[in-house]
C-alpha cells in the first residue's frame, strides 16, 4: 500500500511541476514524499501494535472479563478516617478563586467539557494551597483527582509539602521541601524530589503523555517517615525514610513549575480529600465491637462503589477472615442532601453493596452479613461544611 501511495502521489507532484522541467527539484521532492508517507506508516502501524499490547496488558491484569475484580490486589491504600479538608468547589462560582484557598500568582474555577464538577486551574509557574489553618497529622492522607489536558504544552505538575506554612507570602526557594513531579510532555516518568532544581528528581517509568486528557486519581498516605504515592490505584512510590522532617507537615500545596516557552494551558485539580488516619478496622472491630469508616466512595448519587475503597475493603475482609466466627451488621449512612426516604434507600442499597463485595471478591460467607440503612437520620457532624457531610456519608461495621 505505501509503495502505491508513493506513486500515485509523485506522478501527480510530476505532473503539477513538468512545466518547469527541473529534474533537480523534482527528484528532491520524489525523496521528500517517499520519507514522509513511510513516516506516517510507521506511525500508524506504532498506534496499532500500542493498542494491540494495551488489551494483552489489560488481559494480563484482569480487565477483561472480569468487572468484579476491580482493581489491583497491590493496591494497599487506606484513606483517613478523620476528615481535616475537604473541597469540591461546589460553593465558588466559575471564574473567581475559591474562598479557602490561597495562591503566590492566580488560578481559577472553571468546568471542563465531559467532565463532572468544578475544577481549579493551577496555571504556569503558581503555586496554590488549601488554607488548612493547622499542622499536618503525624499520620494522614491526601487525595484528589488531577487532569492535564493533552494536544497542548503543559507545565510540569508538582504537588507536595514545605515548611513554609504559607507560600503566597514566602517563597519556597532554598526551603525545606519534598515533592512529586510529572514532567511536561516528551518524558513519561513521575518523579519526586526535595529540590526544585529541574533535573534532581527520583523517578519511576509511567504514562504520563498517555494519561493526558483523562481524569487521575492521586492518593498519598503518609505513616511517620514513610510516604506513599498511588496513581489510579497503582502504587508508584513506597518511601520509608523520605518523610523525614516534621516541618514538612507545615503546608501541602500545588505547583505548576516555570517552563520558557510558557505553556499555553495548566493543570486542573478536584475532590480534595485530605484526613488523619487514626483507626484500623482489626482493633476497632475485636476490641470495640464497631468500626466506622468513611473510607469506602461510592458514586453521587449512587450505590456504585469506587476502586479507591479496595484496601479499605481488604482490610475488614481480612478480619472476618482471620476471625471465622464473627458476623457482622452493615450500615449505611448518608449526608442530609436530598429527601429523606431516598437517602434512606440509597443508604440501604450502598450497605448491599459493600455486602456483595465482601462476597463475591472476598470470599465472606453470606450469612456472615447483614445491613441495614440509616439515611441522613444519625448524624455525628454538622451536615453545613463539606468536611461535615463527608464524615457523615460513612460506612459501619458492627459486630454481631
């Protein structure tokens, strides 16, 4: 086909230029056609081979086929329990920065096409921040979703911690600092860092180009000196010592590095989730008797359960696996939005749903489980904040 198509196109360029008669031009331009339709072919047939190894790796990852098992078994991510910030930007208006942020340059809320939700832009070389408004937790964890979108330059994304507890007034430059980097485009590689020299970061092989235009679920959990980074579900970085000075816990932030020429477009952050993680399901469940989680997601609305609830889900698995005899109720609840009989139907439904799971996925004997719904009418937070509603939107475990 290519050999044809390098025929076709030279006769016409032949015929086009044979009134000027020079050989010379037109055997340059015979060269130039040739070279550029073979690199278009092997272009293609590079798309092609991409996409024929993405259903082998998914095939081999157990995609296909098999919707229950949902996500990696490596994917050992346990959200916080207390909730310290959450932000959805649900209450700032497009255009304006949102109320409890703040940033060293601008940024705004805006919406993206096909994409649910507000989302802030973090443009280039600004950094902004949560205004948390209290240290870091010895133990905690942070989440959110990230996109970056493709066909254009991008800036590189970072996003971690400082001891500056408020960078819009201080620089960050020649402070204490640790940091993950996704590069701007060529470069597929996360990385991170506790320099902002550009060049200095510790890297690991990920999809960077391919993930742009679609939607990342980043989670970090940090356990004393030990950090964690998990990209959609797949462990990146396991670090055990890198956490290593308190004053990191002084302020967590977002920061889209220079970059000459300055990119045309940012980056884009939602559903910041960040929380201190205090209690496990083992202790609570054998000791107390209840464990109470707010750590398994489900979709608005909905009963569907997010891939990010695995670990915590694992963990109780284990426990009722370990603990043979133990049987136990599970009940939902939800926040007061919407009407009360279809919270108390979604919070029903939600409860099955994390029962099914427990079954089908885990290998929990049925009649080891029960549930039941609460709806909105037990809460333990003011249902106001979006910290509120978050706690209250919670999952329990109580043995029976």
């Amino acid at each position: 086909m290519g050999t044809n198509l390098i025929t076709i196109i030279t006769l016409a360029c032949l015929f086009t230029f044979s009134k000027s008669g020079n050989a010379q031009i037109l055997k340059k331009l015979e060269k130039k056609i040739e070279r550029k339709i073979n690199q278009r072919i092997e272009r293609k047939t590079d798309q092609a081979i991409d996409k024929g190894l993405d259903k082998i790796e998914d095939g081999i990852n157990g995609k296909e086929g098999n919707e229950e098992s949902y996500v990696s078994s490596k994917f050992d991510f346990i959200p916080g329990d207390k909730i310290l910030f959450m932000e959805s930007f649900i209450t700032d208006a497009k255009g304006d920065f949102p109320a409890r942020w703040n940033t060293n340059g601008s940024g705004e809320i805006v919406s993206i096409h096909n994409l649910a939700g507000k989302w802030l832009k973090v443009p280039d070389n600004t950094l902004s921040f949560p205004e948390l408004n209290s240290i870091l937790p010895e133990n905690f964890t942070v989440e959110f979703d990230l996109f970056y979108p493709s066909g254009v330059t991008r800036p590189p994304i970072t996003f971690g911690f400082t001891e500056i507890s408020n960078p819009a007034k201080s620089s960050i430059q020649h402070k204490k600092i640790f940091y993950f980097h996704i590069p701007a485009t060529i470069k597929d590689n996360v990385g991170y860092s506790t320099s902002l020299y550009s060049g200095r970061e510790t890297t690991q092989s990920w999809p960077a180009n391919k993930m742009a235009g679609t939607v990342v679920q980043v989670s970090i959990a940090v356990n004393k000196q030990r950090i964690r980074l998990y990209m959609d579900n797949n462990k990146i970085f396991d670090l055990p010592k890198a956490f290593d000075l308190d004053i990191l816990r002084n302020n967590f932030h977002f920061r889209a590095a220079p970059l000459l020429p300055a990119p045309k477009d940012g980056f884009y952050i939602s559903n910041l989730r960040i929380a201190e993680s205090r209690l496990d399901a083992r202790s609570q469940l054998l000791n107390k008797g209840i464990y109470s989680t707010t750590g398994i997601y489900f979709e608005v609305g909905s009963a569907n359960i997010k891939p990010q609830s695995y670990g915590l889900l694992k963990e109780v698995a284990d426990v009722l696996r370990e603990t043979s005899s133990m049987k136990v109720k599970i009940i939902g609840h939800t926040d007061s939005d919407g009407g009360a009989e279809l919270n108390m139907e979604l919070s029903r439904k939600r409860a099955a749903a994390v029962k099914t799971t427990l079954e089908k996925d885990f290998g929990i004997k049925a009649d080891r489980l029960s549930i039941d719904g609460k709806g909105a009418s037990e809460p333990i937070a003011s249902n106001v904040t979006s910290e509120g509603k978050a706690t209250n939107r919670r999952v329990e475990f109580i043995k029976m």
